[in-house]
C-alpha cells in the first residue's frame, strides 16, 4: 500500500532550477520518493501543515567525524597542531566501540536535530575491528542518510601520522564493504577515509587508494589545511602517484597552488569546506569561491564538536563571511571596487544542500525537491522572532535561522523531527554518550597518572 504524506502550503525552496521558489508550494511525498512540487496538490495523504515555514532541502554535511560527540567542546582554544595532540594522541586511543557507538549516536541524532540529513562521516577511529561495526550500527538506529567513512585507527600519533607506515586493514575494510554495504541503494553507503601523502608513506598511500578502487569505494581525504600540511603539496604528490580520480573528495583545500587547483577540477574531484574549523584553528581560510573560480563545486562541513558547533547555519555564516571579508581586505588593499562575483546568499545555500549531495555522490537521491528524488526534507519556522517578517526566503535560511527554527525533517519520507521535537530516544542517547565523556575524562586522567608516576 502506498504511503503518502503532503506537505502544504510553505515557502518552497526547492534547489532545482526547473522548479525554482514557490513562495505557496506543496510537496507529496510517496512512498519515500519526492513525487511532485507544486504551486497546490491535492491527494489522499497524512497532511502537514507548513504555513509560516520555509521548506528547503535537508542540508549535507560533507565530512564529521562524529565520533568526537563525547567529547564535544574539550578543545574551544586549539588550533590544528592541538587538536591532533590533545585529541588523536590523548582521547583517540581510549575510545572503546561503546564509546563510538554513542558518539555516532549522539552526533548523528545532533545532525538532524539541526536540519542535517546527510553526513558523510569521516571514522578514523578503528582501533579494532569492533569499532567500525559500533560507529555503523549507531548511524543506522538514529535513522539519518549517512556515507560512512572507513578510516584508520588512532592509538597513536607517531605511528599513524607521522610518515605512516601502517595501511589500513584491507581485510577489515572488505569485510565492512560485504556485512553492510553490499548494496549501493541503502539509506548508509560507504567510503574510504584516507590519510594522504605528507602523513603516509607513498606505499601505504597507493595501498589505500588500490583498496578503496577494488571495491568501488569513493575516497575522502584531507588536504592543504595549516602551518604544516599546507606545505605537503599532497595533490601535487597523489597526481605524480597516478591517484587522482573523480572518486575523491579533497577536505579543507585552503592552501592549494593554482596548479594543485587545475589538477583537482580537471581529475573530476571534488571538495569539502570545512569554514569554522578552518577559520578557528588556523587552517586558512575557507576557499569555497576559489573552488568556484576553478568550476568546481565546493561543500561544506562541520569537521570536529570538540571546537566549533554542530550545525549547518554556523558554517555557511562563516563561510560567507570570510570569502567576503577576503575579497573587500583585498580590494581595498589594492585601491579597486569589489567584484560582481562575491558569493551570494543562495551560492551559500546551494554549497549547503545540493553541492553537498553531488560531493558525497548521493545527487540522483538527495540534495533537492526534485521529484524521483529521496525525501530528505526541511521545513523551518519562519514565524519566529529571529526570522520573521520575511523578505527574501533564501535570506531567512541562510542569515537569520538557527538550529532553533527547525520544526520538521524527514529523512527518506520517514518523519525524524516534528513540531521542533526529535521523534528519537534522545534520553537514551544522552545518557550514553555523558557516560562516555565520564569514562573518556577518567581514562584520560589514569593514563596521566600512570605516565607521570
């Protein structure tokens, strides 16, 4: 029997450009498929009732490591060279599987508690292999559309960033690919989570790659981002390894040479923006118009809760401010008018929803209200005082809602927020993952204690 549910009477807007902005619009959901956008429907269907919201597609966070949940907000001040010490060489090697079965939890229910219906989560937290089958059974019980993102242990950071002689575990990784992702067509789909050149020996590198080719996983990977990594020239080094691909998503990017820029768009790559992060710890800065300028179509993504917030709006804001800020220092640097090319407000929305669906390589299923599509739906409270009245739709997403406007998401049809209320075990997973940080901070402090006495 078909199931139908028809969302009446919001501002639609709908990402496609066949469709456009219906200011009155409907949208019949059937059977989990976006079956039309329209002006006005009518149908046999459960109706939901979107006056005074603004329907949008669910945003696509293209690269979380949502792992880190527990231990949201432990490193406010940090900048990357931090992070990588007091996260990946101190909390990373206590984690259990319990502990990344409620961080996915947490994070992912996080994720559509924000409007977030996509994630590409970026796991590299395998320290044995029950913690990949923990990090996926917790993205599927929260019910979200998730790529997961095999990567590396993290036990230590001389052995697995520093030159890296250790490959990820091939056998582990098929096993993953065969238990849970046999099929492409899934609400989960997988991917391979890879440290690059700079911090792998070229060995394991082409290793990684190989693995990730033979069972026809996309590959994500971080590039160009700080003091450091910046200086790798790791496109420059994958491209004289025969690596690039269209398969790869290369994360953060804000230190790329023109050439490294060619090598990226002309290879079919694409890229993940990752703005607070970048902006935050000293990264660089967020080159989503760069990514532009060389016709690419850049994403973004939240990166790690243990230094910024977890939602969408944070990062288009800080998004559009940078580039914007970049563009008016340099002018007026240089004495000339400020181009007629700085990013737009809607540029900010589509790298937020449609661009993120093309960089995870889910655009045939989500990403816009585009019938034949998945329904992974927003629809925000535009009636609330940081919203209201409304002049321009796309204004009011993009500059003035926040995680507190979101009043309804579904997710492949199924309803996962209503009337601003998540339709999960959020108690549950609360108390998980607080009881996770607990044991995190007490392992952490035995582990001091023992290195000290």
């Amino acid at each position: 029997m078909t199931t139908r549910t028809l969302l009446r009477s919001g501002h639609v807007i709908s990402m496609d450009p066949d469709i456009g902005d219906l200011p009155q619009g409907d949208v019949l959901v059937e059977d989990g498929r976006i079956a039309a956008v329209q002006p006005e429907i009518s149908a046999d269907a459960e109706i939901l009732d979107m006056t005074g919201r603004i329907v949008i597609p669910g945003f696509v966070d293209t690269h979380r490591h949502t792992w880190e949940a527990p231990i949201r907000g432990v490193a406010p001040d940090a900048t990357l060279d931090d992070y990588f010490v007091d996260i990946l060489d101190t909390f990373a090697p206590l984690y259990t599987p319990q502990d990344v079965y409620a961080g996915n939890l947490a994070g992912a229910l996080e994720c559509l508690d924000a409007g977030i219906t996509t994630l590409v989560d970026w796991s590299h937290i395998n320290n044995t292999p029950e913690h990949p089958d923990a990090a996926i059974q917790g993205l599927s019980e929260s019910g979200i559309r998730a790529c997961y993102a095999y990567g590396s242990a993290n036990t230590s950071l001389a052995d697995y960033w520093f030159e890296s002689k250790l490959v990820i575990p091939a056998d582990d990784v098929r096993r993953i690919r065969s238990t849970y992702f046999a099929s492409d067509d899934g609400l989960l789909t997988m991917a391979l989570a890879t440290r690059g050149p700079g911090f792998c020996v070229d060995q394991v590198v082409a290793a990684e790659w190989a693995v990730a080719r033979e069972l026809g996983l996309p590959i994500t990977v971080h590039v160009a981002m700080g003091r450091l990594a910046g200086r790798f020239g790791m496109v420059r080094q994958l491209h004289g390894l025969g690596l690039l691909g269209p398969d790869t998503t290369y994360v953060h990017c804000c230190h790329l040479s023109e050439e490294e820029w060619r090598m990226v768009a002309d290879s079919g790559g694409t890229v993940s923006v990752a703005p607070q992060v970048e902006l935050q710890m000293g990264h660089g800065w967020p080159p989503v118009m760069q990514a532009i300028e060389h016709g690419l179509r850049p994403s973004l993504s939240v990166d790690v809760v243990t230094t910024v917030p977890g939602d969408m709006f944070t990062q288009i804001r800080a998004a559009f401010a940078a580039d914007r800020a970049r563009v008016n220092a340099d002018c007026w640097q240089a004495n000339l008018p400020v181009p007629a090319t700085m990013l737009t407000a809607r540029q900010m929305l589509e790298t937020a929803t449609v661009n993120g669906a093309h960089v995870a390589g889910l655009e045939d299923r989500t990403g816009s209200l585009t019938p034949g599509k998945r329904a992974d739906i927003v629809a925000l409270d535009a009636t609330a005082p940081n919203m209201a009245p409304v002049h321009d739709a796309v204004a009011a997403v993009t500059l003035c809602a926040d995680v507190s406007n979101v009043d309804t998401v579904l997710v492949d049809g199924v309803l996962r927020k209503r009337d601003g209320r998540l339709l999960a075990d959020t108690a549950r997973a609360l108390r998980l993952v607080t009881e996770s940080r607990d044991r995190l901070l007490a392992a952490k402090e035995a582990a001091a204690a023992k290195a000290t006495a």
